[in-house]
C-alpha cells in the first residue's frame, strides 16, 4: 500500500525519535494502516514492550483513542495481546503493549508453506474464543486479518489491535486502513455492524490458511470492495479438494454477505470446528463405541438423572481422553471453557501443592471456572490412570434448555456435595 503524503510526514515526524512516553525506543518493528510499531523497554518494569503510534489530530479523536485503549486495557484473555498503558505525545497517541516473541499468520496464507488442517482449526479455535470474549464485554475488533493474528515462540495465538480501529476510525485522513480484504459488506458499505462483521473477517482468514488465496483479491481497493459486496469467491473445496466436506461448510457460512446468513456467535463457529477437528483427529467416540459408552456412563452418578437419548448425544459430541497417573488434568490460572466427567479413577484437587479434595470416579472436574467464566482456581492431577469424558461450553450453549437445565442443576448438587465435605473437614 502506497504511503500518502501525510502518512509520509507523520513518519518523517517520528525519525531519530529516542522516546515515547516513559519507554525508551530500541527499533522500528513496521508499519500498517492502524499506525507504526516500535520495540521499547519500560525502564521501570524492565521488559520490552511494543509500541503502537498512530496520528491523532483533533481533541475528538484523541479523547476516542483514549476511551477505546482504556476498554481494550480491561480485557484479560490469554489468546488476546495485552495492553499495558496508553497515553498522548505531541499530536499522536500511543499503545504499550505485550510484546510478543513471534509470527503473524501471514507466514501461512502462502500455497507453498500451508500449515496441517488441524493446526489451522486449533487456531481459529482460539480466534473464536478470544472475539466471543470480546464480544460479551461489548467490543467488535473490526480488523482481524493474519497480520494481526500472531503465534508466540510456544504457538499459542495471539490478536492483537484489540480496539484499534475504532480508536482511530474518526481521524480525517484514516478512510481504509489497511485492505479491506477481510472486511464484511456492512463494513466497507460503513454500516451499523454487529458481532457478525468479525466472523466475516475470520472466515476470510480460515480460507485463506487453507487456500494459501484470499477470498476476495484485488489490485486495489474499489475492486476488493466490489467483490465483497457483490460477488463469490471460488469454493473452498474447489481449491482443496482434499479437505472434508464440514469444511467447505463452514467457510461458506462464516462469510456469507447477509450477515443474517452468517454464524450469529463466535461459539456456534468454533461448535462446528470442533465437530471438524474431532473428524480429522480421531478424539472422538466412534459410532459404533457411543452406545456401548453411552450405556456405562449413564450408570455414573452426574448422569444418572439424565435421558438416555441426551446422554448418547453428549458422548457422541464429547472426547474421550487417557491421563496417566501423575498427570495434570487442569492447571490452576488457565482459562479453559471445558469441564471434565470422571469415568474411571482418582484425581486429587490442590492449592499451593496441598492436597484439598479428592474427585473420584462420576464426579465432574473444571465445572466452577465454566459457570463463573473465571480462571482455574486450583491444578488437577490424576492420582491413578485415570480416562475422562471431555465436554466444551459450546455443546452447552448449543444444548437444549432441558439438557442445560440437567447439567446446571448437577453442578449446583456437586457444589453443595463439596462445601458439605468441606465443612465437615474442618
């Protein structure tokens, strides 16, 4: 993309620049639409952080930047990049941000260098985690393309400009940032958008991993728009027709141009991924195991109180994992949207490395961090081989109000189960 001439100043404005706010800068890490990135060290905290600059000319659109990087602050998330601060300097405001030791995705959107199918779904798996995050806090992205989807040095998924683009939405000289490749219709018409608009946007990406093309190309930015708004891109299957058929699905879903049409939550997209991923990964319960499986948990105590018919569903939408003795099943800290059925074994439950309580055999794990949409509190470790049933939020979400009903009531039995032991412990 061709520098405008005030672009051009506002980067001739920043050379030789030594600091930014309290940070001392090391390098030029790049530059994009939303504004220009520097490495920094906090001389306070001792780390490295990354500085995002862009031009804020009116007291309007500096008062914006501040109020979105102030919302964007308050977002705790681990596939979301975080701001640590935020501040005005001259006639540009700046963004100090985690720092992230890494790659964009643009390094796979290339035909000779495609990650694996799984790989691929496992991201937008976090993708999708991380905007319903955002979503429920009210904040819509509005520019998710690869080049704002990192992977640290551990592949863990990061996004970054969280905020950005409404921050700097109402500077005159902003129009496009970026290419609007991976905007939805209601976007590049500048239409009232809703949570739909960033699925759009991620159903771009996916078909982009898994192409190596764009879904909407084009020389410049008339011609993209046109496209987006008017025309189909070449089915996903058409160009890999090695993926399976869910694929092609769900691609074609997360961008339809009725945003009506499209996947209404991050959630119902990653229910559909996951029912790929377990496809392509063999985790599942094969069709001819889910009766014979669904028959034994139904005798466990959380599902006793449960139809068979549902239990068959659940078992059939569910994974089925082995944990060895010694083994953690849940890590106090993380963030997970997972609970766990324990179908055979022992798991001792611990805070500070103290054994607290014990879960056995039909007890459910990971239940409390689910309903409270918290962090683990506490690590689960198998204290025997242990096997499990695996279940996401999202086959909640998906469920039946009754099916809903039965698990809720359930974990609100076990919470009382377990303060009643508690009690009596003491």
């Amino acid at each position: 993309m061709e520098e405008s001439s005030v672009d051009r100043s506002f980067s001739e404005s920043l050379a030789g620049i030594k600091n930014i706010g309290r940070y001392e800068i090391v390098s030029k890490l790049g530059r994009g639409g939303s504004g220009i990135v520097f490495l920094a060290k906090d001389p306070y905290i001792k780390r490295k952080v990354a500085i995002k600059i862009a031009q804020t000319p009116t007291d309007r659109s500096r008062e914006k930047f501040l109020v979105e990087a102030q919302s964007a602050g308050q977002f705790s998330h681990p596939n979301i990049v975080s701001i640590h601060d935020a501040g005005v300097q001259a006639d540009f405001c700046y963004i100090a941000m985690e720092y992230i030791e890494g790659h964009t995705l643009n390094r796979y959107c290339d035909k000779n260098n495609l990650l694996p199918l799984q790989k691929v779904i496992e991201i937008i798996l976090s993708v999708c985690s991380a905007l319903d995050y955002s979503h429920r806090m009210g904040i819509i992205h509005r520019d998710i393309k690869p080049a704002n989807i990192m992977l640290d040095e551990e592949g863990l998924t990061k996004i970054t400009d969280f905020g950005v683009a409404q921050m700097i939405e109402d500077i005159p000289s902003a129009g496009f940032f970026g290419t609007p490749s991976y905007m939805s219709p209601e976007q590049v018409k500048e239409s009232a958008i809703g949570f739909q608009s960033d699925i759009f946007s991620v159903g771009c990406v996916l078909y982009e991993l898994l192409s190596g093309e764009q879904a909407f190309p084009g020389d410049n930015n008339f011609s993209i728009i046109y496209k987006i708004i008017n025309t189909e891109p070449p089915t996903i299957l058409s160009i890999r027709n090695d993926l399976p058929e869910i694929m092609g699905d769900i691609v074609k879903k997360a961008i339809a141009k009725n945003a009506g049409a499209r996947y209404q939550t991050c959630t119902e997209l990653a229910y559909d991924l996951r029912i790929a991923l377990r496809g392509i990964s063999g985790s599942a319960v094969s069709s001819d195991k889910i009766k014979d499986v669904a028959d034994y948990i139904s005798h466990l105590k959380f599902f006793q109180s449960f139809p068979h018919d549902e239990v068959k569903e659940i078992v059939s939408l569910s994974q089925i994992l082995k944990i060895e003795n010694g083994k953690k099943i849940v890590s106090e800290g993380e963030i997970d949207d997972t609970f766990y059925i324990l179908m055979s074994g022992r798991a001792g439950v611990r805070k500070s490395s103290s054994l607290i309580a014990t879960i056995n055999t039909g007890d459910c794990i990971g239940e409390m961090a689910l309903i409270g949409s918290q962090k683990r509190i506490a690590d689960v470790t198998a204290e025997t081989d242990c096997i499990l049933l695996k279940i996401s939020a999202s086959l909640l979400d998906n469920a039946s109000d009754s099916l809903k009903h039965l698990f809720f009531k359930n974990f609100a039995v076990t919470l009382v189960q377990r303060l009643s032991t508690s009690s009596r412990n003491r």
